[in-house]
C-alpha cells in the first residue's frame, strides 16, 4: 500500500449491503466513507455494484422506493471512481473464473480492482476474501474493510 498517498480500495457489493443493512462491519464502512468524503481514500466501484444492492441480504423483496432514491443518489458522490465493464475487463474476468473458481460477478470485480491498480479489494465475501496473497504477480490485497478504529494485524485478512 501507498506510505502517506491516498489508498485506493476497490468495494464490491457486500461493503454497501453491510451498511444499508447495518450489519456488523457497517461502523468500519462508514470509516471508511468520512474518509473517502475528506479525500483522504478513494473508493472504487463498477456498475454491477450498483445492481447488486437492489434488495437487502437475504430479501426476495426490493427495497422501498425511499431507500432506492437514497441508493441512487449514493452512488452520485465523487468519491466513489467508476470503471466501466470492456472486452479487457471480461476477458481478465474469465480468465480469473477458469483459474480461481471464482462466480462470474466475483471474477468481475476482482478484474476491475486489478485494472483499476487499487492497492485493496475490500469485501465480506468469502470466495473473494480467500484469495488474498494467491493470485500470482498481483500486489492486490483482498481483506475486509478496516476502519480507523480497526489497525491491521498480522496475518488477518
């Protein structure tokens, strides 16, 4: 990671469904957030994000049109970069799939953090998480969001 630069942290959908659902996590998202807010992180996103969070965790039920509005305009900070899914971000995708295991939407956030050289890819998912360290020539590290509150320890991911 960058010592003293701005970190690039790329969030894939488990991040903002923590915080619609007020999950355990949601406070270190938050974190995270103020600080995105204060530029002093950026967080990176691409649109498939923006799809996954049409209901909460768990709901068949979409959310009321109150939190879609509130979605919606989320998404409009400028803290949050955009990186448009292209050929090269599908083809490193798949390759990501036939060589990790990985569900096609994992695979696609992986390839956009990659791409977009962010120095984190912070999620709560499983299937991504083990993945830190193991994907070969990649600098990449994958772990859960950690708040200022939250130091890094050795080892955890």
């Amino acid at each position: 990671m960058p010592t003293g630069g701005i970190v690039r942290r790329y969030w894939d959908a488990s991040c903002f469904l923590t915080l619609l659902n007020d999950e355990v996590g949601a406070a270190e998202c938050q974190d995270i957030l103020d600080e995105a807010k204060e530029q002093k992180t950026v967080i990176c996103v691409c649109p498939l994000v923006q799809v996954e969070v049409v209901r909460p965790r768990g709901s068949s039920s979409p959310v009321s049109q109150a939190v879609r509005d509130n979605i919606r305009s989320f998404f409009e900070n400028d803290y949050i970069k955009w990186r448009i899914i292209d050929r090269r971000i599908a083809d490193s995708a798949q390759r990501l799939c036939w060589e990790h295991g990985l569900h096609p939407r994992d695979a696609i956030h992986l390839a956009a953090a990659l791409d977009l050289d962010c120095d984190l890819l912070e999620a709560y998912d499983h299937d991504l998480l083990k993945l830190d360290g193991r994907v070969p020539n990649v600098s990449l590290r994958i772990r859960r969001p950690r708040g200022k509150a939250q130091p890094e320890l050795f080892g955890s991911p």
